[in-house]
C-alpha cells in the first residue's frame, strides 16, 4: 500500500529540504503587493509526501514541513506571525485534502481506482483551498488591510494549480519511482518529448508574441504517449518555466495592457490551469486504457492458458457446429492436432449421436443457459471417445449472432464402468432369479410369473397348467454313484425338460429333484397331457455318464384350471397327482382339475 523507503532515516530531511526549497523559490518567484506567486508548491508536495505514508506518521511530517514553510517564510522577508499564520493556513489545506482523499480511497497505489480518485482529489482540492483561502484573506485583511476578494482570489487560484499539479507530481514519483515512470524503451523518447517541453515553452515565454497555443502539441504528446508521467513533469515544467519567465516581465502576457503583475499572475494561472484541463484527463483515459488493456492481455492469457492446458478438449462452435477453435488437448484425447479439426462440422461424430449434438447446441443458443451432451466423438486411430460437452453460450465476434464454447472430458472408462456395472447389475437379477445348477428358472421367479398367470385368469384369461416333476430314485443315485452324477443327471433331466416344453412355458427348479413347468395357454387339458406323455418319453433315453448308462424316470403331477383359482388350490392338486403317480408306479403321470364344484380325478397312465 505504501512504498518502502532503503533510507528511512533520511526520509523527514528529504521533505524539509525539498519542502523548504519549494517554498523559498515559490516566494521568489512571488510578485505584486501581497506577494503571492503564480503556483503554491509546497502545500502539492508535502500533500503527495503524507499520501504515500502510514496515516500514523503524519503528524511528524506535518510538524517537518510546517517547520520547513516557516523558515523559508522568514528567510524571504515574511514577519514570525505572518509566516505562522500562512503557515498555518496551508497545514489546514493539506489535511483536509489529504484527510479527504485517505479515507475515501486507502489505496491510492490501486489503478483501478485512479479515475475515482481524480474525482475526489479535485473536489478535495477545490474545498481545502477555499478554506484556507479565506483564512489566509481574512488574516491579511486583519493584519495589513488588503483586499479580501483580490487575495482570495489570487491565493485560491495558485494553491488549486499547484495541489493538483504537484500533490499528483510526488505521488506518482513516491510509489513509482523517477526511474521506473518510464518503461526504459521509452526513456529516451520521454527525455526528448519533455526537452522539447521546455524549448517551446522557452521560446514562447521569452518571446513578447501570443504563441502559448505552442506549448500544448508537445504536452498532449507527452500525455498520449507517457501518460500520468509525461503530464505530470511536463505541467512543472511549464509552471516553473512560465513562472520565471513571467515574475522576470518575459513572455506574451505582458502584451496586454493594464493588467498589472496581478492580472499576468492571474492570466498565468488560468494558463497552467488549462493545461492541466487539457492534457491530465488524457492522461487519466489513457492510464485506464492501458490498465483495461492489461486486464483484458492477462485475462486473455489466463484463460488461453487454462484452455491450452486443460486437460478438456475445449473447442468454440458456430450455431451449425463449425468449428472456430480446438484447444491443444485435442491431440491427447483424441489423437488429431487441433489444426486438423477446425472448419468441419459433424463428420468425427458418431452418427447415432449428431442428431443429439445438435439439437443440445440449438438449445444452447435458443434458450441462452448451458447444456450438457454425451456424445461420441472418432479417434484419429479409429475407434470412438466417449465425451461429456458442457456447452455455454457466447456472442460471436461480430455481435451478429450467438456462438457456443463446448469443453468437453473423455469419458469412455466411466461409461465402460457404468455399462459394467450395469452388466453385473443384470447378472445379479438374473441369478437372483435363476438356479445355478439348471439355468431353470428359481421359486421367485415362479412366485413372479405364477401371481401374473393367476391374476390373467381372473380376468377370463387361457387356462392354466402347473405341472410337478421330480426325478424317481433320485436319493438312490445320489447314493450309489455320488452328487457329482446326481447333479449331472438333473442337468440333464433340466436340458430334457426345455426340449420338451414351449418358449412361453416356464420350467423352473424348486430344489433337490423339484421342478415345475407352468403352462399358461392350455386351453385343453389334453395340452399339458401331451407335454407329459413327451417327457416321459424323451426320458426313457439313457443318461450316459463316464461310459455308465443311467436308466432315468420321472413322475409327474399336473393341476388343471380354466376359472379363477388360488395359487395354494393349484398347487397343492399338483402335489396330489404327483403322490397318485408316484403311488402308480411311478414312470407315469396324473392329472387332478380345480374347477368347481368338485375337484374332478382324471387318471391317465403314461407309457
């Protein structure tokens, strides 16, 4: 916030003496019957000095520079209450500008903050220098009788142009530094443009003709050019030389008669003044131009930066996809150089997604809020990237329309891990609802289709048939040849069953030998008769198992219903028949019907 000082100690010295010759030169320079100069210096230096130090410390170089005005005021002439009432008098103007300004704008270093600060700085200025200007008039009114209006007047003018010219003056030195005011490619051209600065207004000042107007083309150059460094040590130039020339009886404004030393005072200030007016808000504009300039390059280059690096493909669209710009990371993701990519339209998209990338693109723009798309894009090596766009929309460079910024991530492992997953997913449900041994169907995915089965034939739906079966001696088997047989001859009894049976039949193992088929289309009962007689038949073929031949059997009970029944009805007559063929002799099939009003016995021998 304030520039560090390598001498400290040497800091309150260097204002007394910059301070007191200011002074002392100011009031040499002073003419007419007040002895007021054409430009109050000390009061812009000591302002420019408090600004750019701690608000704590200002008292000690109030008390410096107050000490310094007062012995350069006696040294000049002026009696001690003289000296200490002007003194005094410029104190008051100095804090209130500088109070004003600290308060309002801590961080004068800040270039954001330069254009507000002009604003307050000036009318600071304007109000301190009044304040002090009617003291100041006052005291001599009450002293030496001078003219109140005249004086004030006169002290106003000298002390606004000089705060304004010097109070900006030293600022810019305290946080810049004389040599770093000037970028140093462009000392050379600044030390020529203020020379010429001085030439002309030499010229002009030493010569007895109107050519002021001479002196602005060379300090609107140093403003346009140099900026606050180029107005400020231009503008000092002018008053010191122009001040000079003018307390010495040089320079075009004494061509104008009886105006009087005060009256070229007054036309000198109201000179300097309209330089300052000319050239400092140029200075100002440009300053904040290259502040706004820089901001714009860094913002640029950060984001350039954040594009170029990322590891997202970003890429600028026009409303029909065209591509203007491809980020570097094109070539990590996607194998192409960015060159490569731009121009073209949709023909690296996967074709069952461009309708998708389009229509997200033409909601970006018609709805004006982002969007984001998955989509496909082709590798340069031939195989597809699945990326995540998220698009926002932007104005084109011509204002004409709208343009779309789409950063887009390689996606492919997480949609291969979520296609997994989605994968195991499924292999869960369906062991869930599948026997392990068999393939067949498990009891819950019975429970499932034989609830939606009896539900259908509540509302007049096909007939139904549940048919028990269960391998006969399956115990024997197991015991005499082992599990590892036995679970081969259910596998083999549950391949029979799918041969025997239709695709809209579900046949599902309950466990053990148990299984069951569930036939929802049996408009006659001779249907899942057939299938009955078909199964026993098919398993009269041997089972061949390690070159042993295994005769197999199997007993079957079906349940028959054409009207509503309950799911425990069906069943249970199905465990009823398949008792009655075990009690037959097993190798065969019985068939029992749920149809009220009586449960009806239809015995049918198998083969």
């Amino acid at each position: 916030m304030y520039p560090s000082l390598r001498r400290p100690w040497l800091d309150a010295p260097l204002l007394a003496v910059l301070g007191g010759v200011a002074a002392w030169v100011t009031l040499r320079l002073a003419t007419g019957n007040d002895a007021l100069s054409a430009v109050w210096i000390g009061n812009g230096l000591l302002t420019g000095w408090l600004l750019s130090r701690p608000t704590q410390l200002w008292a000690r170089y109030l008390g410096v520079g107050f000490g310094a005005e007062l012995l350069a005021r006696v040294v000049s002439g002026d009696a001690g209450l003289h000296a200490v009432a002007l003194g005094a008098c410029d104190l008051v103007e100095v804090v209130i500008v500088a109070g004003t300004i600290r308060r309002l704008v801590p961080d004068i270093g800040a270039r954001e903050r330069w254009m507000p600060l002009a604003g307050i700085a000036t009318a600071s200025t304007l109000v301190a220098c009044a304040v002090s200007g009617v003291l100041a008039a006052a005291f001599a009114w009450w002293v030496h009788g001078s003219d109140v209006v005249g004086y004030l007047l006169a002290w106003y003018s000298s002390h606004v142009v000089g705060m304004v010219i010097f109070a900006t003056s030293t600022v810019v030195v305290q946080h810049s530094g004389i040599r770093f005011l000037v970028a140093r490619r462009h000392r050379r051209a600044f030390a020529l443009n203020m020379l010429l600065v001085a030439l002309l207004t030499a010229v002009v000042f030493a010569l007895p003709y109107p050519l002021l107007f001479l002196t602005f083309p060379p300090l609107l150059l140093g403003a346009f050019r140099h900026r606050l460094a180029g107005v400020t040590v231009g503008i000092c130039l002018v008053t010191v030389i122009a001040s000079a020339a003018t307390a010495m009886g040089y320079g075009p404004l004494g061509l104008v008669d009886g105006l009087g030393s005060t009256g070229r005072i007054a036309l000198l200030q109201l000179y300097i003044a309209a330089a300052c007016l000319i050239t400092m808000p140029l200075a100002l504009i440009m300053a904040e131009r290259r502040r706004l300039a820089e901001h714009v390059r860094v913002s640029e280059q950060r984001y350039r930066m954040l594009a170029d690096y990322s590891h997202d493909v970003v890429m600028r669209l026009r409303a029909d996809g065209e591509r203007l710009y491809v980020s570097p990371s094109a070539h990590d993701v996607l194998g192409w150089d960015p060159g490569q990519l731009l121009g073209a339209r949709w023909d690296l998209l996967h074709p069952d997604d461009r309708g998708a990338a389009l229509d997200a693109i033409g909601e970006v723009i018609s709805l004006n809020t982002p969007q984001t798309a998955v989509y496909r894009i082709r590798h340069r090596d031939g195989h597809y990237v699945w990326v995540e766009a998220v698009m926002r929309p932007i104005p084109s460079d011509d204002g004409r329309g709208m343009e779309v910024i789409s950063a887009g991530r390689d996606i492919s492992r997480r949609v291969a891990a979520e296609q997994a997953l989605a994968d195991s997913r499924d292999e869960l449900e369906r062991l869930a609802r599948v026997d392990v041994l068999t393939g067949l169907a498990n009891r819950r995915q019975l429970d499932e289709r034989f609830d939606l089965a009896l539900k259908r034939l509540q509302r007049h739906g096909p007939p139904i048939a549940l048919m028990f079966l269960d391998v006969d001696r399956f115990k024997h088997i197991n015991d005499t040849w082992g599990h590892a047989v036995g679970d081969t001859v259910l596998r083999t009894f549950a391949q029979r069953l799918r041969e025997c049976t239709r695709a809209s039949d579900l046949i599902a193992r309950l466990g053990g030998d148990e299984f069951v088929v569930l036939i929802e289309d049996a408009m006659l009962p001779g249907s899942a008769e057939a299938i009955a007689g078909k199964l026993i038949a098919t398993m009269g073929a041997p089972v061949l198992i390690e070159g042993a031949s295994l005769h197999v059997t199997t007993s079957i009970g079906i349940a028959y219903a054409s009207r509503p029944a309950e799911a425990t009805t069906l069943m249970t007559a199905a465990d009823a028949a398949l008792y009655d063929a075990k009690k037959a002799g097993r190798n065969t099939w019985r068939m029992r019907g749920v149809d009220p009003p009586a449960p009806g016995l239809s015995v049918v021998h198998g083969q």
